[in-house]
C-alpha cells in the first residue's frame, strides 16, 4: 500500500434498536450482524470492515447504550459499547428519526467527554412521511456543535448509505490497511453460528425469553460434503426451556430450519444443526456463568 493509504477505526453508537447493526449489513453489502425488532439484539462488538481502494473503514457494531444495568449482562453489554468510545477514529451517533428519547441524551453526553470526529446519522428516515420534518432534528443535532456531518438515511431502503460510506472514508486518516481486501469480520465462524441461532430465537420468541437465552457451539465439524454443528440453547428457568423446544418440539425445528439456511449460505456448504436446551439458572446476572458462556 502506498502512502496515501486511510485506513480508521468507526465506532457505530446509539440507544438499543436504532438500527446500528442494520446499517452496518448494507454498508458491508452482506449480513454479519444479528438483527431484530427487539432492543438489545446485539450483546457484544463486532468488527466489520469495508475496503474500497486506497479507503479502508473498520466499523465496531456496539450494544445499546441504555441507563438501566441491573443485571451482569446489561453491564456487561454497555462496558462493551463505552469502551468503543476510547481509540476510534470516527464515533457515528444514530438516532432514530422522529424519535429523540431520554437515552439518547445519555449518548449525546457521553460524546461531548471526547475528542475526535463524530457523525450523526438521522436513521429510518423512510419511516418519517413528512421529510420537511426532518429539518427540525438535522438543526437541533446541529446545535449540539458536535458533529462535523449529519446523514439522514434508511439502511433497509439501501437509500443514503453510499452517501454515508463516502462521509466516512472522507475522515479516515493516513494508514495502512490492517485488514487483507477481501475481509468483512473478525469473528469466528463458530461466533457467526451461534448468533444466527440466537437471531431467530429473537424473531420467534416474545419479549423475555430472548434477553434470557444464548447460544454456544459445542461441536463444529467441517466433513466434505456436510458440516455438523452442535448449538447449546441456554435459558434461565424450566418454563422457558418448554417454550423454546415448543408442542412436541415444534417451535425448536422452527428455529433450527430458519438457522440451518442462514449458517448453510454464510458457510457455503450443507449443514446438519442440532440445537439443544439446557437451563442454567441466573446466568445473566452471573459474572462467573457469564464468563463461562462466551461473554468476555
């Protein structure tokens, strides 16, 4: 690489569920990060890298930033995404457009400690029918004196991302790429796996069982014609082991069927998934289980 090589570090913030990880899959042009409706979908940071040309922007997926951190999880999760302040480049608040709330104050005054460049992104701007509304919002963020640019986009629409990868690679500094052309992640496999696993249990399941429940790969083996997974459900309580396996285990080969398509694409190959569920009780409030089952 030559001298005029840029290459930075962009961390993606913002309150749970405004759409970091989403945008994040259309920057990249490919899915790596889970996604839900559900707040709280991401529980750890995930690189993913976008290389074009001489440009290269390493993006850091957070977990939302939220006040409440009663449990060991949710610290846990937030630590994850305050460290991502330290040692970027770049910080991208989004903010849901239409819909300023109290956490995103929360965020606001944790960039104003900061130094550095930082970007505002209005999110879900398909959402908003009226786009004059907008104005409102760009002029207030505007005020704030913080950020150098403000990007109202809709990832699912694909409409004002390019606008944004072009925002981004314009403040990346002189560097050498630190990753080879063709990397989107520096997560495992085995990582992706057991969060496409956890995805659909997101998308299955009702609003609790999601925020107690994780997945661990125990066995992935890679044959030549089929690669064996092995994928531990973890849920706290017995009733929630009923309601994940389902009447007669129906919902559970729901759950692997969905899963099964998304591994077998990202892997390129045939998959055999089993999926089992096993209670472990309070281990979201449990550093020690916590440690145990991924989370470091």
């Amino acid at each position: 690489m030559n001298a005029e090589t840029r290459c930075g570090y962009i961390a993606l913030l913002g309150r749970p569920n405004v759409g970091k990880s989403t945008l994040l899959n259309h920057v990249l042009r490919q899915k790596i990060s889970i996604t839900s409706r559900k707040p709280q979908t991401t529980r750890f940071n995930l690189l993913g890298v976008d290389t074009e040309g001489i440009h290269q922007a390493i993006y850091i997926d957070t977990p939302g930033i939220h006040r409440s951190v009663d449990k060991a999880l949710n610290r846990y999760m937030v630590a994850n995404a305050t460290a991502a302040l330290k040692d970027v480049d770049i910080r991208v608040m989004l903010v849901e457009a239409g819909k300023w709330k109290e956490e995103d104050e929360h965020v606001l005054e944790m960039l104003e400690q900061r130094a550095g460049a930082n970007v505002a992104v209005l999110s879900k701007a398909d959402l908003v029918r009226d786009k004059s509304e907008l104005l409102p919002e760009i002029e207030r963020l505007a005020g704030y004196n913080l950020f150098t640019d403000i990007v109202p986009l809709s990832a699912l629409k694909n409409d004002g991302v390019e606008a944004f990868r072009r925002c981004i690679f314009s403040h990346l500094p002189e560097g050498p790429h630190l990753f080879a052309e063709d990397e989107v992640t520096d997560q495992s496999e085995r990582r992706l796996v057991e969060e496409i696993v956890r995805e659909k249990l997101m998308r299955q399941l009702g609003d609790e069982i999601p925020h107690s429940a994780t997945v661990v790969v125990e066995r992935f083996a890679v044959g030549e014609d089929v690669t064996e997974i092995h994928a531990d459900i973890y849920v706290e309580r017995d009733g929630q082991k009923r309601i994940v396996i389902g009447k007669q285990g129906a919902r559970l080969k729901t759950i692997g069927s969905a899963a099964r398509k998304d591994i077998e694409a990202l892997l390129e190959s045939r998959v055999m998934l089993h999926l089992f569920v096993k209670v472990r009780k309070g281990w979201t409030n449990s550093d020690r289980l916590l440690n145990r089952l991924g989370y470091r």
